[in-house]
C-alpha cells in the first residue's frame, strides 16, 4: 500500500477497509440496589423538646478594667459563665479600645446577648441567662449615673 493511500485512509478521505465489530453479549441483569445508605429522616429532630437552660445561681456582675487587649480572655470567661460584665476601656488606646468593643460586640452577639455603652468608654454586657440584671443594675455598679 502507497504512503498516499494509507494517508487518506487515516484522514477518512478514502475508503476504509470494512469494520466488523464483535457480537454484542447482553450483560446478565441483576436487581438494582443502590450503593449509598439509605436517606436520613430527621422527624426524630424536631419532636426533640428544647428546654431554655438557665443559670442554677443568680447572674452576678464582674467588674473589669481593661489594660491591654489581653484582657479580653477574661472578659470571654466572665462572659461564658454567665456573668454579666462592666467593661472600663478608659486605660486603654483609641485602637486597642475599638479591638475590644468589637471583640465584645461578637461575644455578645453570638449568643443573644445585650451590649450597652453606660459611659464614656464604659460598657454593659449582659449573657442571655442572665435576665434578672438590667442595664441599671450594670449602670450602678459602674457608678455611672446617666
């Protein structure tokens, strides 16, 4: 066979020598089972009784006055336990004082909680559990009076 010849016939522009393809042996069937678990119900979920969890013991308030923006370990304990905190930021830089009130308003905000400014740098954080304290109950043991 000629290099031309065998150049178009692997370019399709000749005719190619007839192609026989193997008998087809249809493939035994089996039952279709599937390979993933079976789909999760989560009725159980639901029916589940969600009860408010409240402190055993009365909330108290802790009063810390921040140095550095180390501190703040302390007040997310504090926080944590239940406690409700008056925060004093006067010691601390302008931008150390902006890290902290963030940090505070994320600790507060992630679980519910309340935060308020009782004076100039001073602030209130109060957890969900600890209902029974108001902001004038943080205001005076600031001794902030408004």
């Amino acid at each position: 066979m000629s290099f031309v010849k065998k150049t178009k016939e692997f370019f399709g522009l000749d005719e190619a020598a007839a192609y026989e393809e193997d008998a087809y042996y249809g493939e035994p069937r089996y039952e279709h089972t599937s390979s993933y678990a079976p789909e999760r119900s989560y009725d159980r979920y639901e029916a589940y009784d969600r009860r408010d969890v409240r402190a055993a013991y009365p909330s108290s308030i802790v009063t810390i006055s921040a140095h550095s923006y180390s501190d703040a370990k302390r007040v997310g304990e504090a926080f944590r336990d239940g406690d409700a905190i008056v925060l004093d930021l006067r010691d601390l830089p302008r931008d150390e004082a902006k890290r902290f009130v963030d940090f505070s308003a994320g600790l507060v905000m992630a679980v519910d909680g309340d935060l308020w400014k009782l004076d100039n740098m001073v602030f209130g954080l109060r957890p969900p559990q600890a209902e029974d304290l108001s902001q004038e109950d943080l205001r005076r043991s600031a001794r902030v009076h408004s």
